[in-house]
C-alpha cells in the first residue's frame, strides 16, 4: 500500500521546542513533516480541516502503568495504549511494576514488542532499579540500557536505602542520559495510610498518610543526588513543601526533575468526603494549599513534566469498602482535557507551557528522540490536534479495560480530534482508527 499523506490544514501550530505559535498548514508524507506553512499545496495528500484546533507535538507519557505482563485482567498494552491515541499521546513509558518485574532485558523485549504489535503508540518500558523491586540488589541496569532503557524505577515503591540509592545513581553516571525516577514515600510514615493525614481524616475516621511521608523522602534523595552527581527524577509530587524542595535544589544546580498528574492539580483531600474509592490515589489528594503549591510549580518550571500515573483496576477491586481498596485512577483518556479545563483556561499556564510538559520535556528525559517536536520539515510525524472550546462529560465506556477514574461525571473543556504516529492516524476524528 502506498505511505498515506496528509495535510492537517489551518491549524494553530503551538509547538514549545521551536518557539512556533501561528495558524499554519502542516504537510505529512511518508511518516515526516515535509512543510509547515500557509496555503500549502494539498496535491496527493488527505486534507483534514484544523479550523480553529490547535495542533502540537503528539503528547508523551512519561509515567503511566500497563499492567502486562502479569495483571491483564487491569489493563493490557494494546487497551492501554489505544487509550493513550485517543488521549493524544503518541508514546508512552510503562511502569516496571509488572508481573514478572521489568528488571531484565528480555521483559524489556515483550513489554515493547507488545506495543510494537499493536501499533497505536511507541512504547518505552521503564526498567526497575531494584531486582524484584525489593530495594536490596541493583538490578540488571547496564544489560537494559544496552536494550535501550533510560529511566529507571521501583515505583510503586521507594528505594527504601540511601546507600542503594547511591549506588544506583552512581553506577547510572557510568551511561549517557540515564535517569532514575523515585517514588518518594518514607513507608514508616505512610504504612496504612487511606488518605491525606488531616481535618478529613480525622473526620472520615480513615488512617491518614501525612505530607511529610513524601518530604522525607525527597529531602532524602536531593541530598543523594547532589552527593552523587546523578540525575533523579521525581514521580508524581503531591506536597507544595516538596515542589519549593525541589525549586532550591534547581537553584542549587542539584540535577533533578519531577512531575505531577492531572488528578493532584485538580482535587483535594476535600473530595473524599463521600468516600468514593476513585479519589483514592497514591500519593494522596493533599490540600487545597498543596495543590496550588502544585499548580504553582507547573507554572514556574519548577515541576517539568505533568505525567497521567494512568493505575487501572479491576472493578471489583475499586468497588471493595475503601479501606480495601486499591490506590489509583486511570487518566490517558483524560489527562490533556483536564490540564486546558484547570490550568489553561482559567490563566493559571499558559497553553504552550502545558504542552511542554507533556511533550518536549517528557521526551528529552525519556530519550523519545523522535517524539516531542519540533514541529519542522524532516522530523517524525508524531502529532495532536484537539479542540480547546470542546465541552464533553466523562463517562463509561473508556478505551481502557478499567474504568476507575476520578474525572468521572466531570465536564471537561478541550478533546483530542486527530492523533498522528509517525504519519499514519490512530486517531481521526475523535475515533481510534482500529
């Protein structure tokens, strides 16, 4: 069959890496951009109308859960990454809490071959830190690396030992751009944790989960990384103590990047008042204080990346009583909707700062070469258009195979139209294409 062309026509082109922000045309013709302008010619190519969309680096996950191999009952590759095309992401890095654990090469192999077979969204497997993540032995890092592996995490799980930690960081200096990304959780203070420690705890009668279980934590691994010169990154913060943490180490020149989800800059321990298990998530909805301290971040650059924790579960589990429920919220489907609903449109980040840290920034750290943007003749057709003034509810049924999201019955402003990996759609239309 012949390469499929297109011409995504009169789009706005926000592309942060290039600087671009303008109502153009964008050519794409054997899986690359081969000209970006006004008027350009359609001759050859399928002409998909952008009027009014905007169009940008196809969006990258740098934190996300596939539960295969091991928990497909939750979750599989190819639901989970049909799920991130209709979110608008192009690639997606799953987590190493797998059963068996990404901590050698040859799951690193079925992890992306999966993906591979499905088609719908390159997948970049995270490998562990730890063998079996039990924080004991380093696990296979040089044999993943040689398979192409660049970040590195226990998560799910903190790297219980600062001496491990240690050595980890200081054996990663030994490759090129290789990041270890930590779960920030001191589990002495967490232990049996159900929600934020506070007014609704207390209230709700549910054991709580204080801040400072995670400000230990990241206090921790800042002073390890600057000791050791090596690159962590921090998953999902919660606490605003833990972003100005974070914005003194950036100052200092401590090597260091974090991220954050579209569930903590949305809700708050408020939220689980009706106990609904939905809103429950690891690390907890913190305060209302917490989460601008979260949104603040975002907008200054002090928090790089803002990645979906995408953490399906079976129904039966997230319909158990709350104390036995599992922590998560799916969010591939939702994740980019969310940050224009909370973030964009009210002015609180600029639009072309949210795509950076859902695009150009979770690729650089990630090693997606080919992902990311910029938008430019020559460079992989990995892209999004959405439309920033679509209003819609969230609801069953998802593309995922779980349906434990905390945007349910929400209204969201802002939906993926077309999604575009290396030229061909996964997504028109709003509709994956298979």
């Amino acid at each position: 069959m012949p390469e499929p062309k297109l011409l995504l026509r009169g789009a706005r082109v926000v592309d942060p890496a290039s600087g671009r922000d303008e109502v153009a045309d964008v050519r794409v013709e054997r899986g690359r951009i081969t000209a970006v302008g006004a008027g350009l010619d359609p001759a050859g190519a399928e002409v998909m109308d952008c009027d009014g969309l905007v169009l940008a680096p196809g969006l990258v996950d740098l934190h996300t859960h596939l539960r295969e191999p091991g928990f497909d009952h939750k979750e599989t590759i190819e639901t989970g990454t049909r799920a991130a095309a209709l979110g608008g992401f192009t690639a997606v890095a799953p987590m190493a809490n797998t059963d068996p654990v990404t901590d050698n090469a040859a799951v690193v192999h079925e992890v992306r071959d999966l993906g591979a077979q499905a088609g719908l969204c390159d997948v970049f497997p995270v490998g562990a830190i730890t063998k079996g993540l039990e924080g004991e032995s380093l696990a296979e890092i040089g044999e993943m690396v040689a398979a192409g592996v660049r970040v590195f995490s226990d998560d799910g799980r903190c790297v219980p030992s600062a001496r491990v930690l240690r050595n980890a960081l200081t054996y990663a200096r030994a490759f090129e751009d290789v990041v270890l990304a930590e779960h920030c959780e001191d589990a002495s203070l967490a232990e049996g944790g159900q929600m934020h420690e506070g007014y609704h705890s207390y209230s709700l009668g549910l054991r709580g989960q204080p801040s400072e279980a995670e400000e230990i934590v990241v206090a921790r691994d800042l002073a390890v990384a600057r000791l050791t010169g090596g690159r962590i990154h921090l998953c999902h913060l919660s606490s605003a103590r833990s972003v100005e943490l974070v914005r003194r180490a950036k100052a200092e020149g401590i090597r260091v990047t974090a991220e954050v989800t579209p569930h903590h800059l949305t809700f708050t321990d408020d939220d689980l008042v009706t106990y609904d298990t939905n809103f429950k998530v690891n690390p907890p909805l913190r305060t209302a204080d917490d989460r601008d301290g979260l949104r603040a971040g975002v907008a200054d650059g002090t928090i790089d990346v803002i990645a979906t924790d995408h953490a399906p579960h079976a129904v039966e589990e997230k319909e158990a009583e709350f104390d036995g429920s599992p922590p998560g919220t799916i969010g591939l489907e939702t994740a980019l909707a969310a940050v224009l609903t909370e973030l964009v449109e009210p002015g609180i980040v600029p639009l072309a700062r949210v795509i950076d840290a859902m695009s150009p920034l979770p690729a650089r750290i990630l090693g997606a070469a080919g992902h990311g943007g910029p938008i430019e003749p020559g460079r992989p057709a990995n892209l999004v258009v959405f439309d920033p003034a679509a209003e819609w509810t969230v609801e069953v049924p998802f593309a995922s195979r779980s349906r434990n999201s905390a945007f349910l019955g929400r209204t969201l402003r802002g939906r993926v139209v077309h999604t575009v990996l290396r030229g061909a759609l996964t997504v028109a239309n709003g509709k994956p294409t298979r």
